[in-house]
C-alpha cells in the first residue's frame, strides 16, 4: 500500500487524529533522508506509526511505538477535563485495533509496539540507547510529561536525525517547546494550515 493510498484512503476508518498530510510528511522525511531507526512516544490507534512503518518498510529500517495504554499514564498530571476524557476509553480495544492495523497493512514485522510508558522503556533493557534517525513525540502532553519526553529523548536523536512534535499549539507544551528549540533547528510545520505540529533537525 502506497502512502498516498494509506492516509487517504485507509487511514480515515481509524481511531487517533494524525491527519493525510502530517502522515505523508512523516513519510516523505523517513524516506527520502534514510531515517531508518524510528521512535514514536504516544501511540493511541497507530495512525502515525503505521506511516512510520510504511516508510521504514521502503528503506529497510525499524520503527518502535512505545504506549502502556493505561488510564493512569495518559492522565498523569493532566488537568480535570483531560482525566474525565481519557477515563472513558478502552485501553485493550484500542491497542488490538493497532495490532490489527499493523498485520493488514502487512507491517507488524517493521514495527514493534511495547506497552511502556516513555521512562519505563529508556531504563528497559530492551532499549539500545543513542543512535535514533527519527523520533516522534506525541505522548501525554502534560507540562511535566512532554517536557520530561524531550529532555530524555531528544539527545538519544543522533546529529542530523529528524524530530516530530506533536500539538505543539497546547499551553502545556510550551515547556518541552523551548527546550527543543534549544536542541534542535526547526525545519517546517506539516503545512500552511496545520501549524500545530512540526519538524525539527537534531544539532
């Protein structure tokens, strides 16, 4: 399946908000820079990853999503409004309809999903640390949690590796923001109108 075919076409029947034209970007960076070891923080339903993946399939490279999936790290210090939202959803459904995406777009031998929150898999002993070519961050978007996402991710991003962030517009992001842009040189928004999420080179 074509990327143009998946965000299109596929991609619009499933759960998250990654849009045709943020899903494309993704691509076009993993594929036309070689960024083959991929790292996405904040899966949900895999409408990102799964373009992470179609990508890495072209190149001959690896994506890992790291999500636990659980109520009590999607709320962790998020405000009132945003524990009554995530406090309605099914975790377990929502991480099989990933699963399912990834074996019909025939990728789920390019991407792995492991259930850890951002911390608990730096510090896992699966994680090889250093070395990323591509890191997409879009996990809880608390002050604390993105804030703590960029400072422990973004030097694992090697020189000249491509970065993602996403809802960069939500007040409680601010933080993480400027500490990015100490790190890394801002390349580009997705497009004109869609200015909530952008690109990034790594110094």
């Amino acid at each position: 399946m074509t990327i143009d075919q998946y965000a299109d076409q596929y991609m619009p029947s499933m759960g998250g908000w990654c849009s045709a034209p943020k899903a494309k970007k993704i691509h076009q960076y993993i594929v036309q820079r070689g960024l083959k070891r991929s790292l996405e923080i904040g899966v949900f339903a895999g409408r990102s990853l799964c373009a992470m993946g179609i990508a890495a399939k072209e190149i001959g490279g690896s994506v890992t999503g790291i999500d636990p999936y659980t109520y009590q790290a999607a709320a962790d210090d998020e405000n009132q409004t945003n524990r009554d939202w995530w406090s309605k959803l099914n975790y377990e459904e929502i991480y099989k309809e990933t699963l399912r995406h990834l074996h019909g777009l025939e990728i789920h031998d390019t991407v792995y999903v492991g259930r850890y929150t951002s911390r608990g898999y730096f510090h896992s002993n699966l994680y090889p640390h250093g070395g990323l070519d591509f890191l997409h961050i879009d996990g809880n978007h608390s002050e604390w949690n993105s804030t703590h996402d960029v400072c422990m991710w973004v030097p694992e991003v090697r020189q000249g590796g491509v970065i993602c962030m996403d809802d960069m517009d939500w007040e409680s992001t601010a933080t993480a923001r400027r500490l990015l842009a100490k790190q890394a040189q801002f390349l580009e928004f997705v497009d004109e109108t869609e200015h909530n999420c952008a690109f990034f080179q790594k110094l």
